[in-house]
C-alpha cells in the first residue's frame, strides 16, 4: 500500500486516468465485479455483527416536503426567525452553504437531492468498535465534487492548506481526513470511516460478496421487515448489546420507583428479553410519526400481567373528553397487583421505601390492606385528564392560574368502596387543614352536593378577608379538591368543576371502543392558552433570569407561542399487536 500527499483542489492527471480507464476496462472480471458490486445494498454491504444501523432513503423527498410545507411561509415570517437569519450568530452556517454550494455547483437542496438518492446509511460495528457513512448517489460527479468539499473542509481545519494523505485499497483510493477517520469512493458509493479495517471489509463485500454480511442476518431482516417505506429507518440488536454488558441497569428488569413501574414496566421486562427494536419516522404535510418496535411475548411480562393484561390484550379505557382539555392520558394498568408483586419488580433500595409507604397507607385507611383491601376494590383502568382553568372575576384570582386535572377509576363494588374512600377523604382534608394552619395557609371549607346521577365531596379555599385583594392571591386558590361518584365511577379532582363535567360523561366512559394499552393526547392550542394565562409571571421570569428589559422579555416569550402556534397535538400511543410491542409519537402540525 503506497501512501503519498494530495491536494483535494488538484485536477488528475488526464494520461493517467485514460490509462487507469484502460486497465479497468481490460480486466472484465474486476468491471464485472464492480457492477455487481453497485447493485448491493447498504445491508449487503456491511458486516452481520452490526449492532446499530440507520437508514435514510430519500432525503431528497424530506426536503421537497420542508420546502414546500403550507408552514414554510409563516415560519419565515417569524420575527425571531427574521431576525435570528440575519444576526452574526449564524453567519458560519451561512458561510458553510456558500461554501458547500460553491463546491457542488448547484444550490444546497438540489446538490443534496442527487448526492443521497441512492439513501444515507449510518452503521456501527461491535467487534471493531467502528462506524461507517454510507451515501449512495446516481451522480459519480457529484460525489467526487462531495469528496473534494469534505477534504478541503477537514484539511484546511487541521491547517495543512488542502493537503491529504492518500492510500490505495484494491484499485479504490482512501482519504485520510486525520489519524482516525478516512474516506473513499468506492463507484457510486461514498465511504466514511474511524476503522480502517472496517472500510476495507466494506470494499471487500462490495467486489466479493459476501453470506454473513448484515443483510443475511435474520435478526435484521425480521426487524427490518416490518418498517415500510418510512422516511428513517433505525436498527439496534439489542440482544448483542445487552450480553455485552452494556447499560445493565436498562436491561436487568428492575424499577426504582413506583411511579416508573406503573409508566415503564411493561417496556423493562421486554428489553430484558427482546433480540432487536426498530424505529421508523414518517415525515408528510399533516405532521411526523416515530415508531418504535420490539419482537414481544407474553411470556416475557411474567409477574407483570397488571401492565398488559392476560396475553398481552388488555386495553385503556377511553379517553375522556372536556372543554378545553389540554390533555388526556388513559392506560390499563391493575394497581392493586402492581403492588403486591412489586418486591419481585423493583429494586431493594425501592422496595424499603414501597414498605414504609406500604404501612403508612395501611394506617391511614384503618388497618386495611393497601395493596389487596383498597386498590383491590378498584377495577384496572386509568384514566387523567387534565384542563385549563378559568376563574370568574368574582372569585380569588391566583397570581398563577395552573391547569385542572382529574383522575377517574371504576369500582368493582361501588357501595363500600364510596363509604371508604369518602371517609378518607374527609380526614385528608382535615389533615391539610391542621398542618395549613400551622403554615400560615389558608383553609379548606368542605360541602356535600348531591345530583340525580352523582354524590361529591367538595372542598374549596376559605376566600381572604375583605380588606385583602382578590387578585395574585396564593397558588392554594387553584384548588377545589373533590371526590365524585357516579355510578361505578369514581373522580378524584383537583377542581369541583371539572369533576362536575366528568360526571355527566357516563355514557363516553362506558363506550367499548377498542384502545391500544396506554395513550396520551396533549392538545397545543389548550397548553399555549394555559401559559398565555400566565404571560406576565413568564416575562417577570425572564426579565428576574436573564435581565432583559420588558420589550426584550415579551419578544421572547411570545417567540414560545409562535411555535406552539405551528402545532396541533401530540398523540402516544403504546400497544402489542400482532407480536410486536409498539410505542408510538404522532405530532400533528397546523394545516396552515
């Protein structure tokens, strides 16, 4: 292998091309194989013992799609975006466009468009610890002119002036950008890589082929088959990475608190036991959809059958729905068996402190079991929702207006399960009362309000005094805490008023619509009205953090509801369908 100094800017030497043509041309199994080798896929390719690998196979399509957005003209329309174009701040990635465009001939888009029609392909490679860029590109020329742009670019930053080393590999030449890292064209293919001999075991599958390489590997093409004609595409072999010992923590099927195994516990026993997990993003006008998706068994959720149900078909109760909801969560989880089973799920450090909570709980509601006794008596199902608060001018105006939000459960037997949780309640709220008084916090007014199809116990903040204004009083004030029944429904509410709206939904929360195990709506237009209701604190912020002035602070709070303003919700969805365990991120844009 000869190595020698080379100008990436240097124009070749027109007799030795014509006679490097002529010998390639001469040699019909070495252009055969070439060709051959061209017709290989970024899979076939690369080694099997990759354990990482991301797909990107239009971009040129993404950036059709950016351009040509019905959002496109509003963004730049923003004034911080304005003027965010216009500052010295960005004035490298300007100059870095000008650059790249000079050096490909053509504006940025379309040199990108034609350099990566043939897709980007991202892999990492577990023996030699390596990772390798792959850009295929119908244009040779503009791969060469890509070449020469990352060469100056490397080079002139290492200050060697547009000097590179240069090597030959089996009739392809490979750049050195630094020590590490090199670079080769291998025909219609662009080859980054930190491991030399990664690289070469590339250029030897693409002239040679060969049966163990990535694409031949069955965990890869049985993740692989299911992720479509998505606008990114990810591979991880997970179960490589976890037998390497790599983040035991993630993989060892234990939580560290309650509140994780209720959100997570599910998705820690799959990992434990999953070969592979792909992701897929879905880029269109209405918005963007990532997936992510492991192989899954029921037998693998063995002491956690609470989170998906038996074989893995348990489904959410329906969302609820109000007025100006901001959002909705509902997810089938059985609490009570997450509890009792919780000393075989959870770390030793979490379980002391599940036993000390355990036996306050079970004080608290006289000597009843907590975890049998009173989540027992509650159906699984969960179901949150959580509103913008209005306050009438006549009431207590809170210096911060926080939102509303309720939780609702259905009771297997309605009849004691009211009386207790009632009795409970009742002694909360005089508990709160006596340690407010001690704090110098306001007080809690109990009633009782009966309906023909509900009972509630309401509580609200005794209003100040006469002589004290109504407005900026305490946060305590956005506080109504209520417990309703209607039927088999239980609501437990931070406001009396939301938990009056959700005991007229009975005919919703009894629908039979099929639900995925867990989903979550947070709705944009609700939450930018929610801080919209506390502009002035946010600017207070800003100016107190950052000591702007007040025209400066407003510029940059309302910059967040320009943003917010391009969007219309975000949707998550987790689910097992068909053997597959799918979580699921949907965020909807504004149409225009």
């Amino acid at each position: 292998m000869t190595v020698q100094a080379l100008s990436p800017f240097r124009c070749s030497n027109r007799s030795l091309a014509v006679f490097a043509l002529s010998v390639f041309l001469a040699s019909p199994t070495l252009a055969e194989d070439a060709k051959q080798g061209d017709r290989r896929t970024a899979a076939e390719l690369l080694p099997a013992s990759v354990v990482a690998y991301v797909e990107v196979p239009r971009l040129g399509d993404v950036i059709e799609l950016v351009a040509d957005h019905p959002l496109r003209q509003s963004i730049q329309d923003m004034p911080a975006v304005r003027a965010i174009g216009s500052s010295d701040q960005v004035r490298p990635l300007r100059d870095g466009i000008a650059a790249f465009e000079g050096g490909m001939g053509r504006p940025w888009d379309e040199a990108l468009t034609v350099l990566t029609d043939g897709g980007i392909h991202l892999a990492f490679d577990a023996p030699t610890q390596g990772a390798a860029l792959l850009i295929k590109s119908s244009s040779r020329e503009q791969l060469e002119r890509f070449r020469g742009v990352v060469l100056a670019l490397s080079q002139l930053g290492q200050g060697n002036f547009g000097i590179a080393r240069q090597a030959d590999y089996r009739g392809f030449t490979a750049y050195a950008l630094n020590d590490n890292i090199k670079l080769a064209l291998v025909d219609h293919w662009f080859l980054m890589t930190n491991k030399p001999e990664l690289g070469k075991s590339i250029i030897d599958r693409y002239l040679d082929g060969d049966k163990h390489s990535l694409a031949a590997s069955d965990s890869f093409t049985a993740a692989m088959a299911g992720a479509g004609d998505a606008s990114l595409k990810a591979y991880v072999d997970v179960e490589t990475i976890r037998d390497a010992g790599v983040a035991p923590k993630l993989y060892a099927g234990k939580t560290e608190n309650v509140a994780a195994e209720a959100l997570f516990g599910g998705i820690v026993a799959n990992l434990a036991h999953t070969p592979s997990a792909v992701a897929t993003l879905d880029i269109d006008p209405s918005g963007v959809r990532l997936t992510l998706a492991t192989p899954h068994q029921s037998e693998w959720e063995t002491g956690r059958e609470y989170f998906f149900g038996e074989d893995s078909a348990a489904s959410a109760p329906p969302l609820l729905q109000v007025p100006h909801q901001l959002l909705a969560i509902s997810t089938h989880r059985d609490l009570s068996q997450m509890w009792l089973r919780a000393p075989d799920l959870m770390t030793d450090k979490a379980n002391e402190d599940l036993a000390q909570a355990d036996t306050n709980l079970t004080t608290f509601f006289s000597n009843r079991d907590f975890g049998e006794d009173i989540l027992g008596s509650l159906r699984p199902g969960i179901q949150l929702v959580v509103q913008r608060q209005s306050f009438d001018a006549a009431s207590p105006q809170p210096a911060i207006k926080l939102p509303a939000f309720a939780m609702q459960f259905t009771m297997r037997t309605p009849e004691e399960t009211t009386r207790e949780f009632r009795r409970v309640f009742q002694n909360l709220v005089g508990f709160i009362n006596v340690v407010g008084a001690m704090q110098g916090q306001p007080q809690l007014d109990q009633d009782f309000e009966q309906t023909d199809s509900a009972t509630l116990l309401t509580s609200t903040y005794v209003p100040p005094r006469e002589e004290d204004p109504l407005a900026a009083v305490p946060i305590n004030y956005n506080f109504s805490p209520t417990l309703a029944f209607a039927g088999e429904r239980m609501i437990v509410s931070s406001s009396t008023q939301l938990a009056r709206t959700l005991t007229e939904l009975s005919a919703q929360s009894e629908s039979k619509v099929q639900q995925p195990n867990t989903v979550a709506v947070l709705n944009a237009d609700a939450l930018a009205d929610t801080l919209r209701d506390n502009k002035q604190q946010l600017v207070a912020q800003n100016m107190l953090e950052k000591g702007h002035g007040p025209d400066q602070a407003n510029a940059e709070i309302d910059v967040l509801f320009d943003i917010l303003a391009l969007f219309k919700d975000v949707t998550v969805e987790l689910d097992v369908d068909d053997g597959q365990l799918n979580l699921t991120t949907e965020v909807q844009l504004q149409s225009k």
